[in-house]
C-alpha cells in the first residue's frame, strides 16, 4: 500500500510542475491579449488569465484534497 501512495504523490508532483508551466502560458497569452488585442483584448485576456488562475488553484490544492481524504478513510 505504500508503494501506491508514493505512486500518487509522485503523480500529484508531476502534475503540479505542468499544472505551474499551464498557468504561464495561459497568463502569458493573456498579457499578450491585454497588451495587443485591441478593443476586444481585454474580454479575452480576462478569460485566459482567470481560466489560469483557476486551473492554478485546482492543480495546487489536489495534494491537500488527496491528503484530507487519507486522513479521513478508514477499511
């Protein structure tokens, strides 16, 4: 059973190292709207930066999710 959970963080680990690069580039193609999207850049970067910014949280706070349940299951 131990083996497994390792498995998972590791998994989890990984996951938040591309989930950190997704919320560059997603903040990063919203700067670029902002900055040279003209009248409507500022509808569509606001999209990108909150679909990062949310993303970002999510991917975050799984390794708390997944350790609150650990906590709390029981066989």
């Amino acid at each position: 059973m131990g083996g497994l959970i390792e498995t998972g963080i590791g998994l989890l680990e990984w996951a938040q190292r591309l989930g950190l690069i997704g919320a560059a580039i997603a903040f990063t193609i919203g700067g670029y709207f902002l900055m040279f999207g003209g009248d409507r850049g500022r509808s569509r970067a606001v999209g990108w930066f909150i679909g990062g910014a949310v993303g970002l949280v999510i991917v975050m706070g799984a390794y708390g999710i997944a350790e609150g349940v650990d906590s709390n299951i029981s066989f």
